[in-house]
C-alpha cells in the first residue's frame, strides 16, 4: 500500500486513477510542481531511419512491428521493447509498403525499384525478388490463408 500512496502523488490529476484514490489515504508527500494533468499516450518513440517512415505493420501476433522507409530499408522492432532487431537491406529505392503473412514466418516489401522481395522474418535474408511491374510498387497485402500476395503499381495494374 505504501507503494500506492507514495506514487499517487505523482499521478497526473486528470487521471480516473487520481481522482479515485486522492482522498481516501492520507499522503505525506506532495509534489508541488512538474506534474502532468494526463497521462502521455505516447508510448515509445522508434527512432533508427534516417528518412521518412512511409509505412508500418505490426506482425499478427503482435511481437513485431516493420517500417518501410524511404532510406531504402525496413526496420523489424520489437514491439515490447521497441528495440531494432533487424535491419533489411536490398532495395534501391525507397520502400512504400510492407506486409506479413499469415503465420508471420514471411515479411513482404514493396519499393519505388518496380520489385517486391519477400523476406525470411527470423533470419532477415531475403528469400525471393518478384519482377514484372514497369512502375513503382506502392503496396503490398497477403491474402487471409497466407498463399496469395497482392501488389499495386505505378504501372496501373494489380498482380497476384
């Protein structure tokens, strides 16, 4: 309980938490300035690409979070830590988009360099580069059972 009473004097006071408990334990100590009225809802900034983030994914169990860059890599975190794990290098251009499939063992990524490459998400190799757009490659999305992928191009066209 001493934990409680000690750190409700650091609660922002806007906060349900705050105002359900302000009264009812005496607290001997008050924080008189520094405090905040609310809670900051950020709850990690990830930093790591040196240019613009254009697209993020969070795996589907949630563990792994992917950016696509226009510093022409992806970045896998950890969504837990928000730490890098990996860095995937291969594209030439700036990456638009990324996806997971289904069962997370694969990474999709599709980029300004008219390919899509297909990444081993544990090892970081890429496995495959599918070609045949004549344009970028805006995006990328995995079909529910995982055995489809779908992109869409500068070209006009969407391929499966």
């Amino acid at each position: 309980m001493q934990i409680y009473r000690s750190a409700l004097s650091f609660a922002p006071r806007n906060t349900a938490l705050f105002r359900a408990y302000k009264g009812s334990h005496t607290v001997n100590a008050d924080a008189v300035s520094g405090l905040a009225m609310d809670w900051n809802p950020v709850m990690a900034i990830l930093r790591g690409h040196s240019n613009s983030v254009l697209c993020v994914k969070f795996s589907t169990d949630g563990s792994r979070l992917a950016s696509a860059s226009a510093d022409h890599t992806i970045r896998l975190w950890d969504a837990r830590t928000s730490q890098v794990v990996i860095t995937l290098n291969g594209h030439v251009d700036r990456v638009n988009s990324v996806s997971f499939s289904t069962d997370d063992a694969r990474l999709a990524s599709a980029s300004g360099d008219k390919t899509i490459r297909l990444w081993d998400v544990r090892t970081g190799h890429c496995v495959a580069i599918l070609t045949g757009h004549s344009g970028a490659v805006y995006s990328v999305a995995f079909s529910t059972d995982g055995l489809t992928l779908a992109s869409v191009s500068g070209d006009h066209t969407v391929r499966l």
